[in-house]
C-alpha cells in the first residue's frame, strides 16, 4: 500500500513538473490574466489529485490535463459572466439601496453555489426551476413564458428536482 501510494506520488510529481508550465501557457493565451492562468492550472492539478484516475496509467496526460482545464476554464468564464451580471444589475439600483460588500460577496456566493448546483441540467429544466424559485412562477405562468407545454414544465420541474437531489447526495 505505501508502495503504491508512493508511485502514485512520483507519477504526480513528474506530471506536474512536465506539464505545468504547458498548460499555464495554453491557459494565458485564453484569459486576459496570467494570474487567473496560474490559478486554473493549479485548480486542474488538484482535480487530477482529487479524481479517481491513476496516474500512472494516463496514456495522454496532456489530453486529461486539458479536458480538466477546458472544463475549469468554462466554469471561470461563466462564474465571471454571473459576476458581471449581478454588478451590472446593482449599478441600476440607486445609491440608498445598494447593498455592502459583505451582502453583494454573500449574493455572489449564493449564486455561484445555485450555478453549480444546477449545471449540467438542460436549459429549459434550468429555466423552468429558476423561474419557480425565483420569480414564484406556477407552471402554467413558466409554460407561456417557455413556449411550451404545462406538461413539459412538470417535466422539466420533476428532472430539476431530481437533479438537485443527486447532487447534494454525491
């Protein structure tokens, strides 16, 4: 067992030290930031430490690496996008009902951890959820407003709820 935990260290190791720089680079060259490029490649790198994956048995690394960093990569660009929309959205408020920045950290919070939550779900089921939640649409309200059918937005409300309830379970 420490054998083997010592291999994969090694295995990690020499992954790092190979590919880090090469996958800043490929990073900087997608993001405005060096500093953003370094912290994404940091993030894949404990990624490729917290899966599951041996190392060791990778056949192209290169090509894992960048499926993780690709992936991290859409989540920084939407995280920034939601961001910037909740800013743009408080600039319209006037001065006297501007929230501190602890409340408007806190909001940001909340709204990344309701975006994860909910990635990976099909945009109508995501639309749908949201506007129940959210805007406290009933489903036949969400079903004009979508396009469809109410019987569609029961569906979509049922794989919403399921989806939610999956992710907080793993």
């Amino acid at each position: 067992m420490l054998e083997r935990a010592n291999s994969d260290a090694q295995a990690f190791h020499h992954l790092y030290q190979g590919n880090r720089s090469w996958l800043e680079q490929w990073l900087s060259r997608r993001l405005s930031s060096r500093h953003d490029a370094a912290d994404l490649s940091q993030d894949t790198f404990m990624k490729v430490l917290a899966g599951s994956q041996r190392i060791a048995d990778l056949k192209e690394p290169r090509a894992y690496l960048l499926t993780i960093g690709k992936r991290l990569l859409v989540n920084f660009h939407k995280r920034n996008s939601l961001e910037k929309a909740y800013l743009d959205a408080l600039e319209h408020l006037p001065p006297a009902c501007a929230p501190s920045p602890e409340h408007r950290w806190q909001v940001l919070q909340t709204l990344h951890a309701l975006d994860e939550l909910l990635d990976g779900l099909p945009d109508r089921a995501r639309s749908a959820f949201l506007l129940s939640q959210l805007e406290g649409l009933g489903y036949r309200d969400i079903a004009e407003r979508l396009g469809v059918t109410e019987r569609s937005v029961k569906r979509y409300m049922a794989l919403a709820y399921e989806h939610c309830l999956l992710v907080e379970l793993c």
